[in-house]
C-alpha cells in the first residue's frame, strides 16, 4: 500500500482495494502498525482525498496515540449489553413486550378508524325514513367501526323517551371503551418499569463498585471508573427502551381520544335526529 507522513503526528495508509486508515509505531519504535476500531467515516473520506489531491485537509493525532486509543477501545451495542449484567435482561424484555402490544393495539385502532360522513348521512338517511331494520343491518356490516356499533345499539330503543335514548348512547358508548383502551395501561406500566429497573442495576452496582473498593482500596482509578461506567449502563439502557414506549403509549391515547370523541359528537348528533323523527310521527 501507500504510506504519508505527516510531520510527526500522524501516519496514513491506502491498500491497493482503496481502504484507507491510520498507523502509529509499535513501543519499540521499529514497525508501523495499523491502528484497530472503527475510524468514522468522515475521516477515511479525508484521508482519501488527501491521497487523490483532491484536499489538502486531513485529520492529525497530536495527542501521540491517545485518541487512537479510544478508537480502540469502543464498544459495540452487545459489548455494553454484557457489561451491564443481568438486569439488562429484563429491561430487553419490557423493551419487547411492549412493542408486541404497542403493534397489536395501532393496528387494531388504525383498522377501527371513525365514521365518515358519507356513513353517517346514509344512516340518517334511512332512520328518517323509518328503515331502522335496513340501517341495523348496514351498521352491522361496519362492525368494525365502533360509532356504527355504538348507533346500532342505539336504534335497539328507538320510540322510546329522551332519557332513555342518552342512557342508551351512554352505556353503548362505556361498553366500547374497554376495547379501545385495551393494554394502554399496560403499556404505561411498562414505561415506568423500564427505568425503574435501570436504576436498579445502577444502584447494584454501585454497591458492587464500592464493595471492591473497600477490598482493595482506591490506588487504581480505572477500576472505580470502570465499575461506575458498567453500573450506568443499566439506568442508560432503561432510559433507552423506556422513552420509545412512553411515546407509543401517548400516540395510541390520542387514537383512542379520537375515536371517543368521534363516537360522542355522531352519537348526540344520531339522538337528535331519532327524538326529531319520533316528534314529527307524532304531529
């Protein structure tokens, strides 16, 4: 391969397929040696432009390795995952749960969906026209829409008073709600546990950490560094998997939110047209 110096802080190479990196000299000063990690992008697109002379500006090292040291030392997602023990587990559990359920309940609301308009003046349409039995039948056949299932149980008390046709709406309406906010509960239960569990891992940690330190004192800073930095690997990851869920949980509300309150606006609005027909058949 192709080999630049520059100055004395930093050395790059190119291999004959075109990857590009970075080299510094062994301790003994006799080889050079390519620097491991994953060096981001930004800076290999800068070393080979730099070796095209395409630019005449390039990332150096004058830190003598240092930087190249945490190039090496980062860790990848299932690094950390490890490190952070065994409460990770059911974190990632929580994690997953929750979006089984969070899928299962948005595909059932987005299928549920309101009543347009076009359904709604049908309806009416064939109420006023005293077609009870024909608008049943076609809100049956929007079963899948809970305003229609709502105003056909309604239709099951037409003639009968005011009071009685809102206490209908009403309970048509209440027997509906446990479908709609089926496991938004759960889902909120499961975003306040995720971080909770986080917090645990940390702490238990923590006392893990403090636990070594009474063995063996404080002459080494990196393995109290090192014992903290695993500790918060729970409460980060926690954090992570909680944050998503509580998002979906609020999406998912106002879905249900707007499916209630479609249902309550075509429902009085529903009430009003049978109690008007119920009037005018009896003038």
């Amino acid at each position: 391969g192709e080999i630049i110096r520059v100055g004395r802080f930093t050395v790059y190479y190119r291999m004959a397929d075109g990857s590009v990196g970075f080299l510094q000299p062994e301790p003994s000063g006799d080889r050079l040696i390519a620097v491991t990690g994953d060096v981001p992008s930004s800076m290999k697109s800068a070393i080979k432009r730099y070796f095209d002379n395409e630019s005449t500006i390039v990332p150096i090292d004058p830190s003598g390795g240092a930087a190249f040291a945490q190039l090496s030392s980062r860790e990848d997602l299932r690094d950390k995952f490890e490190k952070g023990g065994a409460l990770m587990w059911p974190i990632l559990i929580v994690g997953l749960v929750a979006i089984i359920l969070g899928l299962e309940r948005m595909g059932v609301l987005l299928m549920m969906g309101t009543a347009s308009d076009k359904i709604m003046d049908k309806i009416k349409e064939m109420a006023t026209q005293g077609m009870y039995a024909e608008a049943r039948e076609y809100c049956s056949t929007k079963s899948r829409i809970p305003t229609c299932v709502m105003l056909d149980r309604v239709m099951e008390n037409v003639g009968a008073t005011q009071d009685v046709l809102e206490n209908a709406l009403q309970e048509a309406m209440l027997k509906q709600m446990p479908k709609l906010q089926r496991f938004l509960p759960t889902l909120a239960v499961l975003a306040a546990i995720a971080p909770l569990l986080g917090l645990l891992g940390t702490v238990t940690g923590m006392i893990n950490t403090f636990h070594v330190i009474t063995m063996v004192g404080t002459g080494d800073p990196r393995m109290m560094s090192g014992g903290i930095s695993e500790a918060l690997l729970t409460t980060q990851f926690g954090l992570i998997v909680a944050v998503p869920i509580m998002l979906l949980h609020h999406f998912l509300e106002r879905l249900v939110d707007k499916i209630v309150l479609d249902m309550e606006a075509k429902g009085i609005g529903f009430a009003v047209t049978l109690i008007k027909n119920e009037r005018a058949a009896e003038a």
